[in-house]
C-alpha cells in the first residue's frame, strides 16, 4: 500500500515548540490590534458619539459599534480564505498582517476626524474591516505553528494583550492624550509599530500553487456544516453565547457608572472615565493572574471543556450581582470575579478551537468563521442591550438577561464530543 505524500509545510501539522521569541512577537502584534480595538470602543467611540449626538447617544453609539462589528464579522472568515489561497515567497500570512496594520492604522487616523453620527459610522467599520485582515492571520498563526501540546499556554500568553490592550488603550487616550483625534492617531501609528516585528521575522513557508484551494470553491468554503462538523459547530456556539454576555456587560459600562451608579457624586472632582480606568486596571489584573496558568494546566490535564464550562459560569455571576446591587462596591468586586472568568475562558477556549477546526488548509478561514462567534456579539449586543437600557427595564433586566446568555454558553461547550 502506498504511503500518501506529506503535506507542504504550510499545510503540515506542528510538532516542535515554539520558542518565547515568537510567542513575544505575536503577543506584540495581538497587543497592537486589540488597542486600536478596545481604544475606541470603551473611550473614544462614547466620547466622540457623546459630542456629535449628546441627546441620543445610546442609540447612536449602537449603530456605530453594531454596523463596525457587522463588517468584522464578514470580513474576518473573507480575509482568512483570501491567505489561506495566497501564494508567493512572502507566504500566506504575512502580506495580510502588513495590509491589515497598515489600514487600519490609516482609518483610525481618519476616524479621529470625522464630526457627525455618519463620518463615525463608516470610518469605525472601516477600522474594523481592516484590522480583521490582521485578526485572521494572527488567529491562523497559532495553528499554523504551535503544537497541541502547547496551545494552551501559548493561547494565554496571546490573550493577556487582549487584556493588557484595553489598559493601555485606555491609559494611553486618557492619561498621554486626552483629546479624541490625537487619541486615535497614537493607536493608529502603535497599530503599524507593534504589527512590524512578527510580520517581519516570523516564518511564514509559503503555499506551493498546487496546494492552494481552488477559487471556484471561495464562497462555498465560508459555510463549514454543523452536520458534518458538530464540533465546530458547538465550539462556535458556546463562544458566541459566553460573548454576547460579555459585549452586553461592558458595552454601556461608562454610562452605567455614570448614570446608575453616580460616580461623579460619589467622588467629586473625578469623572467616570476615571472609575471605568480603574475597573479595567483590576479587571486585567485577574485576567493575566489566571490566563496562562489556566492554559497550562489545561495543557497538563488533556482536559478543555470542563474549564470552559467553569469559566462561562463565573462569568455569569457579576451581571447578577450588578442587577441586584449596583453599587461601586459591587462593581470593583465584579470586576475581579469577570477578569478571573474571562482570564479562564480566553486560553482554554482558544485552545479548544483549535483542536476541532475542519481542515489543514482553511485554518485562517475556519478560525474567521469562529472569530463571528466573537465579532457577532457585537452586532447582537447593541440590538438587545439599547432597546432594553431605553425602554424596558433599565440596567437590572440588562445585566440579568447577560448573566443568563453566560450560563447557556457555559452549558453549550458539552456538545463538543471529540475534545476532552
């Protein structure tokens, strides 16, 4: 019988650790594009909205980061597939990571500009359009170089910029430059300069042309069938539901310290940027307290979804507490049990997914297809959160139905059958 021919290397699966210089590499480019994500979603998006529609700006800062979210969700999967097929001694990903930093880099620049609902609106989705050409190459890298057996710590190390990047957007568009223009146009240039080094120096074996996936078969390939991949399918919808909860705890979190829980009277000369600074200090805090130690002991164990599990339930516990006590107290308190959920679920999640992906050479598009479990939250959590904030129920029903949307996350993660 004859011996079926090894797979390119750009197709063939990991079996040598990574070393900690790609690890700080690709943790430096993930920091770079999650600053220019969180930067303006929990700063300079409400603030900008604020000035630009003061009396409607809920709706309008759902529009915003709902339509943006939109766009990431289509082009993060169209982005993947598009490296999945590229050939050239550049290799697959990389061209990609240039594009993607260095638009996105040009939107935000522009973003920071624009004075009305609409200009806000187009230049956020096309921020978020280009930083996905970065996200989906990024995402694939993981895959495309690390071991199974490391994916676990190596997916923790990578999540804490996630983390690390809402600090240091925040510190850096409040604390280094307070206004709204120059705050974008730092994350713009940041965005390029953390990208460079991984782009630059990481390998990245290139796709031999007879390879390549046919073109043809582009458009079919988004679709991945739950029937034939039920794993996929629950991983992608236990991230989806862990995510909707979270996008609908923290989307309207400044306002919520401002209007619900009073921060401004109760501490008198500050703001409530200042207390949601404070919250993401302690939030991050628990969260690189608990990612990488979550991911090696997932690795250690040979066990995913349990951890997950737990995490997605620990998740659901501070919308509970915010419903029923909305109280600075309450808030600092919920922040430390969020981070330590989120801290547990990013590693071990990213790990998980890893592992039931359908094919060697869609990796970059299968992982954009997921990465919709992580963008679509932000198009569904404006629809559901605005209506309920304004009309239904206030704060309380909001953080109820979030820690309710957690604990189905937490109970989906079980359909997955072939990860332990």
């Amino acid at each position: 019988m004859r011996t079926p021919p090894a797979p390119p290397r750009a197709l063939a699966e990991p079996t040598r650790d990574v070393r900690a210089l790609w690890v700080a590499g690709i943790s430096l480019a993930n920091l770079g594009m999650w600053m220019a994500f969180f930067g303006p979603l929990q700063v300079l998006l409400p603030e900008q909205i604020s000035r630009v529609s003061p009396t409607d700006k809920e709706t309008a800062l759902a529009w915003v980061t709902g339509i943006g979210a939109a766009m990431a969700m289509v082009a993060t999967p169209l982005a993947g597939a598009l490296s999945d097929r590229t050939t050239g001694p550049l290799g697959r990903r990389r061209p990609w990571v240039l594009a993607g930093a260095l638009l996105g880099g040009v939107g935000l620049v522009v973003l920071g500009a624009q004075e009305s609902v609409g200009g806000v609106l187009l230049g956020w989705a096309f921020v978020q359009t280009a930083l996905s050409c970065l996200n989906a190459t990024l995402l694939a890298a993981v895959p495309d170089h690390v071991p199974r057996s490391q994916r676990g710590a190596v997916s923790g190390w990578i999540g804490i910029p996630q983390s690390a990047g809402v600090v240091a957007a925040v510190l850096l568009v409040t604390v280094v430059v307070t206004e709204i223009s120059p705050g974008y146009a730092l994350l713009g240039v940041l965005t390029l300069v953390c990208a460079l080094p991984f782009a630059l120096l990481s390998p990245d074996p290139p796709l031999p042309r007879a390879a390549r996936p046919p073109w043809r078969d582009l458009v079919r390939s988004l679709w991945v069938s739950p029937r034939r991949h039920p794993d996929f399918a629950w991983a992608f919808l236990t991230r989806f539901l862990i995510g909707t909860g979270n996008a609908m705890f923290v989307l309207y979190l400044l306002y919520f310290l401002r209007d619900a829980v009073g921060y401004e009277e109760l501490f008198p000369g500050s703001s409530a940027t200042d207390g949601l600074l404070t919250l993401i200090l302690v939030y991050t805090t628990a969260v690189v307290a608990t990612t990488v130690v979550a991911g090696m002991v997932s690795d250690r164990i040979g066990r995913r979804r349990g951890l997950v599990a737990l995490a997605g339930a620990v998740m659901g516990l501070p919308a509970f507490a915010l419903a029923l006590s909305p109280t600075w107290g309450t808030v600092l308190v919920c922040a430390v049990v969020l981070g330590v959920g989120f801290g547990v679920f990013l590693s071990v999640d990213n790990a998980l997914v890893t592992e039931v992906l359908p094919t060697a050479e869609g990796r970059a598009k299968d992982l954009g297809i997921v990465n919709i479990a992580s963008t679509g939250p932000q198009v569904v959590a404006p629809a559901l959160a605005g209506p309920v904030v304004v009309h239904f129920g206030g704060y309380p029903v909001l953080y109820t139905i979030c820690g309710i949307v957690s604990l189905l996350g937490a109970a989906a993660v079980w359909g997955v059958r072939g990860v332990r």
